[in-house]
C-alpha cells in the first residue's frame, strides 16, 4: 500500500532524488546498517537467525557496491533505501526488519558524519606529505638567498628555506583544523530517529563504539538536524584551499622570466597550441584558481542552513554535492601540490641576484645609527635620504663617498659600508623565527618534529 494515490511527476523525481550522488555513501551505509543490526539482535529487537540473514546479505551488497555491479534502478530515491531494497531482494522477507527502529534522518546525518571523518583523515595525510615535502626543499636550499616580498616589492632579503617554511607551518595549522574537524564529528547521531527517539530500548552506546564515534549525541532533535561538522570540513577545507592558492600564486609569478626564480618539471607543465616555446605553469595556477570553488560551497551550505526550522528538512539533501565536492577537490590539490613542489627547480643565481639589490639593506642601514643611539623614527629618514641621493644619481648605496654620508648624518662612519657588505642582513635577522640561519635550522627541526 502507499499513501499516495498519484505516481510522481518525473520533475518531481529528478529534483527529488540524490541517488546521482549519494551513492558514494554506500559503503557507510552498509557499514552503519551492519552495527544496527547486530545491535538490535543484541537487544532482541530482531532474531539470531534474521541478523544472520540480514549481515550475509549486506556482505553481498558491499561486494556489489565495490565490484561497481550494485544494480541500482531508475526509482532509486537515495542510496539509504537503494540498499534496503537490495538488501530486501536478496534477505527476503527479513530484510523488512533492517529498518527498524531507525529513520532515514538518523541514517543519513550518520553516513555524512562517517564521511567527514574519513576525509579528514585523508586530508590530514596528505597535509602531512605535503609538509614533509615542503621541510625536505627547504633542507634543500637552506642558504639560498631570496628577496623576501611585502606589496609584491622586494623588501628585505630572507632564505629560500625561511619563506618555504612559511607555507609549512600554514599546512601545520590546516591539520590541525581537522583534526577539529573530527572532534567535531565523533558523536553518533544514529538512535535519534525520525527526530524524538525510537519506540525500543535500542543500545546507541554500543553502535558508537563499533562505528568509531566516541560518544552519542545527546539530543535526537540536534542530532538529526545537526551539520555543523560538514561547515566544520568545508571551513578548514576552504581555508587549506586558500593556502594552496597562495603557493600557487607564487609558482606562477617565479616562473615567469621577469622573475626567472623557478621552473617546475615538465610533468607539472603543458605547452602551448600556438607558441612553441610555451611552457605554462598549469598546475600552480588550477592551485590558485580552486580556493574560490571550495570557499563557495562553504558559503552555499551556511545558505542552505541559515534560518532552517528544526529538525530535518529536505534541504539538508543539498549537503552532499558540496562536501563531495570539496573533498575531491582538496584531496587532489594537495597530491598535485605536493608533485609539482617535488619536481621544482629554483634558480640559484637568479634569486642570489635579485635579493643582492643594496637598497633591501635599508632597513639595516636604519638599526646601524639606532644602535649608534640615534632614535630609529630618525634614522628611517636619514635613509631615507640616503636612498634617495642614490636613486637619483643612478647609484647604489655603498657607491655613495664618506662625504655624502656625513652629509647625511654625522654618525654615519665606515661601519655604513661594512652593514651593506653580502650576507650580512640576512645574518643579523637573530629574532626568534627570523630568518638568520641559526634561526632556520631550529626553525626546520621543530618542523621535522611535527611531522609522524
Ligand atoms: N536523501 C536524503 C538526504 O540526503 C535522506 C534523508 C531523507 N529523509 C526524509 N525524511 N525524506 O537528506
């Protein structure tokens, strides 16, 4: 019997049905369906024998779904009741027992926050290849000179291993963000059912348990309306996403010749239809250009949430493409971030000439008469005095005489040239987490101890 008296209108059917995506939850279906079972035999809700029936049979579909032979049909709604109708032809009439003391709401938030979880593991792995990559490149060029940016203008010279590691510890924080994520999904919403309870003394702690989740939800009505872990893994997604984009950015702008600074392997290339001596940086700028995608399905979630009346609502259905989404997305930046980084020649001499510009040595130049007990607010304009004579003369600095100096500024002695001398200002950047080698070696090697 149905309650209704009308087939469905097959507009109706299409915009209703999530069988086109949610397929992929098939393996935490089954999976969540098995601990169900087992759970209700343990409780007598459902026979020995018609557990048996019904685990034999979600063996048979797991092996389908694997196998890519799962017969799904055209008046499959959704995955959940895809496999109960398999389960069903297959179990016969115990199959009909599958569905006890559970809602498809429960079912549902269920298979998602499994997802979830599994993702941010997957995420959190990949993460850490990637920082191993990025700590091994930037053993790699530890001592290399570069001119370090602010405004995109050369600004102080830094180490190549220094800036590299700056994306590391961006990486380090985007684990860390998932495993919030995680935290954030280890309550089991099943036994909430349709959204009061169920009508049996079911066991939710022992479905825990075995599903992974480390405690139930409290409240069957949050628990089924609840996807604040699918904003959770779109939030840290869409914020690793952006990371990437800024790596990205920067591959792009260094291996373009006016910058000359890298180029990645040919693996991580493609040419050009028309221009034979193309080599274009493809993968940098997909990297750059994916953070938006992800960051939008964050925002399109909080749309399809904001202001929803409790519990469950069909809207909720529009959680899936997005995660889905999300998810393959930032897993395979990560993989092809990682590869292109693998691949990557930077280019010595050029960075070495680049950040050899005297004029990054202002700064410098500045803390020299500090030190000489000059208040820095004025040795920032003696500079940049100095700056100017030089700019306007078509000179650098250390070209500027001993006359034009004390011109200047009465401190300024020999000690001026010795400051503009290589290497120095680098050197001299002793801070905490400042660039001086001593600093990147220490730098690297608690780096190192976050990595497994
Ligand atoms: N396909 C649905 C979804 O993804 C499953 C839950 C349906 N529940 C319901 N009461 N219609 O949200």
């Amino acid at each position: 019997m149905s309650r209704f008296a009308q087939p469905q209108d097959d507009a109706f059917r299409a915009l209703n049905a999530s069988i086109g995506f949610d397929w992929r939850l098939g393996p935490y279906d089954v999976a969540q369906s098995r601990a169900h079972v087992r759970m209700l035999a343990e409780r007598g809700i459902v026979t020995g024998e018609d557990r048996d029936t019904l685990l034999s049979a979600l063996d048979d579909v797991e092996r389908e779904l694997d196998e890519g032979r799962f017969p799904f049909r055209e008046d499959d709604e959704d995955v959940h009741m895809a496999i109960e109708r398999r389960v069903t032809e297959i179990a016969g009439p115990a199959g009909g027992r599958l569905h006890t003391a559970r809602s498809r709401n429960d079912q549902v938030a269920t298979d998602v926050a499994m997802f979830v979880r599994a993702h941010a593991l997957q995420a959190r792995e990949r993460l850490e290849a990637l920082m191993a990559t990025l700590a091994d490149l930037a053993e790699r060029h530890l001592d290399w000179p570069m001119p370090g940016y602010t405004h995109l203008q050369r600004a102080q010279p830094v180490y190549v291993s220094h800036h590299l590691l700056a994306y590391f510890w961006m990486f380090d924080r985007d684990r860390e963000r998932f495993g919030d994520v995680l935290r954030g999904a280890d309550r089991l919403p099943l036994g909430a059912g349709a959204l009061a309870g169920v009508n049996f003394a079911t066991d939710r702690r022992a479905l825990a348990a075995e599903l992974g989740f480390s405690a139930v939800a409290e409240n069957s009505i949050d628990a089924v309306s609840n996807r604040d872990f699918v904003l959770d893994f779109l939030a840290a997604a869409a914020t690793c996403a952006t990371h990437l984009s800024r790596l990205g950015a920067e591959v792009v702008l260094w291996s373009s010749e006016e910058f000359g600074f890298c180029e990645v392997s040919d693996a991580f290339a493609s040419g050009s239809s028309i221009m034979p001596q193309k080599k274009n940086p493809d993968a940098a700028e997909l990297l750059r250009a994916k953070a938006p995608r992800i960051a939008g399905h964050l925002v399109a979630l909080h749309g399809v949430l904001h202001g929803l009346p409790l519990t469950y609502n069909k809207d909720m259905q529009e959680d899936k493409e997005h995660l889905f989404d999300a998810a393959d997305t930032l897993e395979l930046c990560l993989v092809a971030a990682r590869g292109m980084l693998e691949g990557i020649a930077l280019r010595r001499e050029r960075l070495a000439a680049a950040s050899g510009d005297e004029f990054l040595a202002a700064t410098d130049v500045a803390d020299l008469l500090v030190r000489k007990g000059v208040p820095f607010r004025e040795s920032h304009g003696v500079v940049a005095g100095l700056v100017r004579s030089a700019l306007e003369s078509g000179r650098s600095l250390s070209a500027l005489s001993r006359e034009e100096l004390a011109a200047h500024h009465p401190a300024l002695d020999d000690d001026f040239y010795a400051v503009l001398g290589e290497g120095a200002w680098l050197e001299s950047k002793v801070s905490e987490g400042g660039t001086a080698l001593v600093r990147v070696r220490e730098q690297l090697e608690l780096a190192r101890s976050r990595l497994p």
